[in-house]
C-alpha cells in the first residue's frame, strides 16, 4: 500500500471537491472477495443498485453505471447522442463547461458557448435569447453543469428548462451533476432533463471509478437515430440486451458496486432531505467565514450572489499580491488538509474548500481554523472570527 503522509500523525484532512471522505462503511463493504458476476445474486444485486439510484437522481428513467471517472460519463452522453458536426449550446457557468466543451469538439461536434459571469449562476434569459434565434433547430443539445466546480456556483436547472420551453425548442437538455447530486435538490424528471452525468467520487462518498447516466425516453429516441459508431458508451447495448454480461460492456466493476450500495443505504438511513439540509448548513458556515475573512480585503467568495453558492464546494479568490498554492501548501505542509486548487481562468488567483459527502460540524471547525492558521502564517490579511462566524451560522440554521 502507498504511503501518503507519513511524517504527519493524526487525521489528515480531505476537503477536496473530489474526491470526498471516504466513510469505513463504504471501505469496509468493498473488503470482500470477488463474487461470481453472472450468478443469480449479483444479478439481483446489480437490479437493485440501478432501482435505488434512480431515486436519488429523482427520475423513473433508465439508469446506466459505467467503470469510468466523471469524463467517461460526459463523453457516454455526447457519444450517445450527437453526430459529427451536429451543434451543442454551452451555458458557460466555468472551467467544467468549457472543458465539457472541448471534449465535445474533439469529437466532432460544434460547440457555442453562451458566455457569462464566473462570479454568477447562469442567466437562462440569455439561453432563451440565442434558442429564439435558433428557428432552424441547429442547436441539438443544451450542456448545462449544474454546480460548477471551479466556480463553486449552482445555477438554476429548472430555470433553462423554462427558458427552452419558452421557445418550445427541442434540444436534448444534458445536465452535469457530478458536484451537486446528493448535496442539493435535484429533479431530473420534475425539471426535464433528458440526460443526467453523474459520477461516485464526490457526493457520493465512493473511490473514484463509477459514472452515471440517467437517460429520458426523449434522450433514447435521439439515440436510437444517432449515427455514430461506439461500443463501450453505448446506451442501448447495455439497455435492451438480455444478456446481463452487457449491461455493464463486461465484467462488472463489483467492488465499486459493493461500496455504492453501502452509500446509498447511508444515504437513506440519514434521509436524502437532511443529506441536503446538512450540506446546506455546512456550506453556509464556510460562506459566512469566507465573508468574515474578506473584511480584511485580501480574499472573498468567488460566488457575489449568496443564493448562488453551492452546498459542497466554495471558490475563494484572492487577491493578487498572494499566491492561492502558497495558502494550499501550508495547509497540507503543516496542518494536514487538503484544499482544492483554483481552475480555469481563475486558476492563479483562487483555491477552493470542498464540503460534500461524508463531513460534520467539527470538519468544517477543522478546516477552518486550518486555512485561518494558514492565512496568519503567510500574513494575508483577514477578518478576525471566521471560526466563529461559522459557529454562528450553525447555531442559526439548527434553530
Ligand atoms: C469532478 C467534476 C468533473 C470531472 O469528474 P472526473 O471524475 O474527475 O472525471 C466534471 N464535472 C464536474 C462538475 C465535476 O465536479
């Protein structure tokens, strides 16, 4: 086994935005042997995973789970779905979206990028506009990431819903959850998505390795016409066969399964209502000791607009005159946290706290007084009392 850390005792601390904590329930369910995966059991299995998840993508349609990272599962919808040359339209909500983008170009397809603010959620007025002046139904696709990473922005889904039906455009809605599915609401259904790409390492509490795509029937009818040649994406083998063996292109990725269903049965038992309301509060102590600290006028919140701010990860910028890597490596150096790096155009003058999946009160205390020791240590001016400014506002939200 590698050995990460091993000058530093104690708990390290993992607030990265991917992957999460992993909880030993989910660790210790995947420390088993491997099972026959043709047998009767596994297969019951298996049926039981994809009926659970559906739950918690909010959705009655068909469910796919790839071994593939977050990417594998963006490229499944596009491959699925859009022929070369066909055109997409990319909300730009930050670095996720263009990188969605590019690598819809390298297959083939056009992307327009419809810009906006990185400090704001997508405005769907803007998406409406530019599907009002599609009258030729040119654009095919609609790829929305619902909480930009990099940003630590949700926008609002069923908001561009709105505005695509506004127009009564048909353009497949794609919908990126990866960073926000089991943090905060999400509908599928309700808000007329017709893809969902989803992946296990972040709300999910699992290692990397799982992707998901949750698919409308609109979605499979476009599929079924789509003419692009692929094998391993490919919905509709792992859909209509009958053989079991091709539900998952092969052998099935059992362990990751394992560990996913020791997820969602945590999810459960807690409840997917106060999975969100945890987030929720979490996330809203970290904002209000974000705005503490940027009374020293060094650093901020990224996302203007508190209603904007997600529920698992927050984007801080800082001020130009300090180095973003510098705050990263003294915490990790000297106080054994990891934060996220900044992305994008961004990327030189941000770095970010993750807060989703397996996390409490205490964690986020952790991580706090980490960065604030942090911040002394490289002498950046801050606001004093960020800590208890968190406290604060976990004091109200359990009220
Ligand atoms: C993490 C993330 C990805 C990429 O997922 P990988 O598993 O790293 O490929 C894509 N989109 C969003 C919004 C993410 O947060």
């Amino acid at each position: 086994m590698p050995t990460f850390n091993t000058r530093q005792r104690g708990w390290n601390f993992l607030q990265t935005p991917g992957p999460t904590n992993i909880p030993n329930r989910v660790l210790s369910a995947m420390n088993q042997p491997a099972v026959e995966f043709l047998g009767p059991e596994f297969i019951d299995f298996a049926q039981g995973l994809f009926d659970d998840l559906k739950p918690l993508f909010g959705t009655t349609g068909d469910m796919i789970i790839y071994a593939a990272n977050g990417h594998g599962s963006w490229e499944a919808a596009l491959t699925n779905t859009l022929e070369i040359g066909e055109k997409v339209l990319i909300p730009e909500t930050g670095r996720f979206a263009l990188s969605w983008g590019d690598f819809a170009g390298k297959l083939g397809i056009e992307c327009e990028v419809v810009e906006n603010d990185w400090r704001k959620a997508v405005d769907p007025n803007a998406i409406e506009e530019r599907l009002r002046a599609d009258t030729d139904h040119e654009i095919k696709a609609i790829l929305l990431v619902h909480t930009d990473t990099g940003t630590g922005i949700t926008s609002d889904v069923a908001g561009v819903r709105a505005a695509i039906d506004a127009v009564g455009h048909p353009a497949l809605l794609m919908c990126d959850t990866i960073a926000s599915l089991v943090t905060c609401p999400y509908e599928m259904d309700a808000w007329g998505v017709d893809v969902t790409i989803s992946a296990g390492q972040k709300g999910f509490m699992l290692p990397p390795g799982l992707g998901f795509n949750a698919v409308s029937q609109k979605a499979r009818e476009v599929a079924k016409t789509c003419h692009r040649p692929g094998n391993y994406w490919d919905w509709s083998e792992r859909l209509d066969s009958e053989e079991f063996y091709l539900s998952f292109c092969g052998t099935a990725p059992e362990h990751m399964m394992f560990g996913l269903r020791a997820a969602i049965d945590m999810i459960n038992e807690e409840g997917l209502e106060n999975v969100f309301n945890r987030h929720f509060r979490l996330s809203r102590a970290v904002h209000a000791a974000v705005d503490k600290w940027a009374e020293g006028g060094a650093l901020q919140n990224n996302a203007i607009n508190p209603k904007d701010r997600s529920n698992s990860v927050t984007t801080i910028l800082l001020d130009e005159a300090y180095d973003p890597i510098d705050v990263r490596d003294i915490c990790r150096e000297r106080y054994n946290l990891a934060l996220g790096n900044g992305m994008g155009k961004i990327g030189d003058e941000s770095f970010r706290i993750g807060h989703m999946g397996d996390l409490n009160e205490t964690m986020i205390f952790g991580t706090l007084g980490a960065v604030e020791a942090g911040l002394k240590g490289l002498q950046i001016p801050h606001g004093e009392g960020a800590v208890n400014a968190a406290i604060e506002s976990l004091l109200e939200s359990n009220d």
